[in-house]
C-alpha cells in the first residue's frame, strides 16, 4: 500500500531497462521502486547543479528534450 505522503503513478519502461535497474538495486540492497527514485534524485541534482554553475557563468544551457 502507498503511503499518503507519496505520489502514485504507472511507469512503461522497457524490459531492458527494467533488467538494468533491478539488477542495481540488488547490488545496492535497494527494491526497484527505491532505486528508481534513487536515480531520478540523483539526476534532478546533477541537473540543479549544472544549471547553477552555468548560471554564475553567464552560460545558457539548452535542456534535454
């Protein structure tokens, strides 16, 4: 059951990808849904931080599509 705190939703994803990810998450002792949200953290940081050091640059950054 999901908790209250969390938001819900169906996610397509290609079996490959599914296999790569289970497979991280059994050698980081994660569940798939946690290592999912792992990696989705992981890449909104990276993210923030690029963009903020394109900022103090004066550098534009074209996002991905």
């Amino acid at each position: 059951m999901a908790s209250e705190d969390r938001k819900a939703f169906l996610l397509r994803i290609d079996p490959k990808l599914w296999a790569e990810i289970e497979a991280l998450a059994a050698d980081e002792l994660r569940s798939v849904n946690g290592q999912i949200e792992f990696l989705l953290r992981q890449a909104v940081q990276q993210r923030r931080k690029r963009r903020a050091a394109g900022e103090q640059t004066g550098s534009t950054t074209q996002q991905d599509t």
